[in-house]
C-alpha cells in the first residue's frame, strides 16, 4: 500500500515531487508522510507554511485513498475547508501523521459512501517538533464518484 | 517593487521555483501573485490544494513584505494560523489577491509594530475562476523583529 500510494502521489501531482514527500508508514488506521526541509525551506531556515501545508493536507488525503483501496471502492477525494495552525516553526524533516478518529468514524463513511456515492470526512493531520506539536491542520474531505 | 519581491520569494522559499510563483501587479494596497497551472496539476486536472494554499499565503505574505519595505521597516513575516475554503475547481492560471482591508487597518499595523516590534495582521486572498470565487483563504500574520 506505501508504494502503491507513493506512486500515485508523485504521478497524479507532480509538485509532490519537488516538495520530495515521502510515505513513510501505514498502519490501516494511521498514516505518515514526510518531506525533506531543503526542498521546504523559507527565508528563516525553517520549513515554508505552504509545505507545512502540503504534507499536512496530503497525508489525509492518502489515508482517504488507502481506506478506499482496502475496501475496492473508486472516488476523487478533494480538500473542501481546512484551519492550520503554526504552533512551532519545523527545523528538520517534516513529518505528518493522521489517523482516524475510531471504527465508528470508518464505518459511517463507507456507509454514506456506498450509499449516496457521495461522504464527507474530517481528518486531522499533525507535525511534531521534537515533543511538542509544530502543526495542526483539520481538513474537511469530499469523496465522490 | 514587484521585480524585489519576485526575487525575495524565489531566493528565500525556493519551492516557490517550482510552484512557478509570479508577481503580477502590486498597486500600494493590494497584490496579485499567480501560477501556471501546469505546475501545479492534480489528478483531476485542476490546480492541487496545497498550491492554491501555497500562492494565498504567499500573497498576503508580499503584501505585508511590500509594507514593510515603504515604511523602511525591517522584519519577519511569519503566518500563524490561517482557514482556506475550496469553493469552485480552479482550471487555469492561479492568480490571488490580497489587500488590506483600508488605512485604518495599514495604521494600527504600522503603529504597534514600530512601538512594540511585533504586531499582528489579518489578511485575505481571494483566487477566481472566472466571475467566481474559487478559493477563500484567511490569514493570521505575525510580524517580528
């Protein structure tokens, strides 16, 4: 499913390759991307907010396409709304994880989905700095036929 | 001033090289920043959300940058927390405006950054596909010495 996802990232939007992301975990419920700092640098020698934003915001889209693979459905999923938050600025590598919440979170999306051909799901991604949260980005996903 | 900020953002954020980021027009109070689409495709054709992300905040971050740079101030511009809706797809060039919302708002900036040597701004980029609004994006700057 890594490479799986990885490949369709860097094919179906290629500025993924300049940002360098990187799936680097999956767990069924959890995800982490990553993306190199010297491809994401700014002008203060720390990560650009609009990488910060990218790796944020196609981490849940990635765990959105992995939950459809695993259940053989097809759709476009696309960013609606999101909120981010720059709590401590990324002086390394850039990590993003996001997971769901829980089951029940899992199962009335398919549920909406499988039924309307339509759902909405909201996902949070977070970066770390050290211990502490570097980003927080909540997302609001369509996913449709 | 369009041709200082052009090469202030390509210098200090290289991913901005790849995005392809123009400055297309700034007139005092307001900014237009764009991007070929090309650049900046997605798998539906239309421009990847982290690259509309990516030029609204960049909009509001060279607007405040030109600000700066008329009252001969010296700092740094930092976002801080921001909200972005997707309201239309955007199928062509990316061009975001931002502007201030009137003097009042330039002078109480200006005011308390010179007295305190960090102030906050509030900012707004607006991306259109054609007569429509596309993109909604809301920013919390932070300017520092």
């Amino acid at each position: 499913m890594i490479s799986t996802i990885q490949t369709v990232l860097n094919s179906e939007i290629p500025l993924t390759n300049a940002i360098g992301i990187k799936v680097d975990e999956y767990t069924g419920n959890a995800i982490k991307i990553s993306a190199p700092l010297e491809n994401n640098i700014n002008h203060k020698n720390t990560a650009f907010g609009g990488s910060l934003y990218s790796v944020s915001v196609l981490a849940g889209w990635s765990l959105i396409y992995a939950l459809l693979k695993e259940n053989n459905l097809q759709g476009h999923i696309v960013i609606q709304e999101s909120n981010i938050q720059y709590l401590n600025p990324v002086t390394g590598k850039i990590v993003a994880e996001s997971q769901f919440m829980d089951e029940l979170q899992i199962n009335r999306f398919l549920k909406q989905y499988e039924r309307k051909g339509i759902a909405r799901i909201k996902l949070s991604s977070i970066i770390k700095q050290g211990a502490k949260n570097a980003v927080v980005f909540n997302g609001s996903y369509v996913v449709h036929l």
